[in-house]
C-alpha cells in the first residue's frame, strides 16, 4: 500500500488536529504553543535540531517521564505548528526520517490520545495506515 508523501502526513496531522475535542481549551490566553525557532540552535543544529528542542518545550517532553504526550488545547495557534513542521520540510537537507518517524507519528498519536477523531471522508483507508508505514 504507498505511503503518504511527508507533506501528506503533515496535511493529515493538520485535518486530525482540527477535530480535537471541544473540552480542550481553545487559544488559551498562556500557552506553551509558540513556534518561533531559535536562530542559535539553526545554526548550531539546522533546522532539525531547532524544530527538536522548540517542541521539546511546546510540549515539556523533559516533565513526561513515560507518559504520552497529549494536546492540551486546541483552535488557531495549531496552525502555527502545521506551519513550522511545512517550513522545517521545506528546509531540511538530511532527509526526513527524523521529523516523520519521530516528531509527525508521535504528534498524530498525541491527537489519537487528546481526543482527535480520524478525518475518514479526506483520506479513506490511508488514514490509519499513512503514520505507520
């Protein structure tokens, strides 16, 4: 069965982000959801590296310990991490395995866990198999 394109699974995680559940907060005036790079980090670890530790702190990996990571609000600011991930795809040099394997699997599934329903009518079947193959 193929595989969605990087930039598919990126549209995917977008359509799955929209349908998280309307018990998280929407916008939250104080948020940890800011998608800004740090010009330091690019130049010391590309693009990779900075998109790494910016959602390392988005999402305070370092308090998880074995815990999943979940989305703990929802609404506009979302599209700022569609954003980041199209802009960081678009940047990077070594291939994609670390921002698909690592970053886009475990965002969807982070959705999956906070709620978020698959977007069956966009993708048919490929919606479940598309971060797993």
């Amino acid at each position: 069965m193929a595989k969605l394109s990087l930039l598919g699974k990126i549209n995917f995680l977008e359509s799955l982000l929209d349908t998280l559940p309307e018990t998280l907060s929407e916008d939250p005036q104080e948020s940890n959801y800011t998608w800004e790079l740090d010009d330091e980090i690019i130049s010391e670890d590309g693009y990779d590296g900075a998109l790494r530790r910016r959602l390392e702190v988005a999402f305070q990996t370092h308090n998880l310990g074995q815990q999943q990571l979940v989305f703990t609000e929802r609404g506009e600011r979302l599209k700022g991490l569609i954003e980041l991930l199209r802009f960081v795809a678009g940047k990077m040099t070594n291939g994609f395995a670390f921002l698909e394997e690592v970053w886009i699997k475990r965002l969807a599934n982070a959705a999956y866990a906070s709620g978020a329903v698959a977007p069956n009518k966009m993708y048919g079947s490929l919606c479940i198999i598309c971060l797993t193959t």
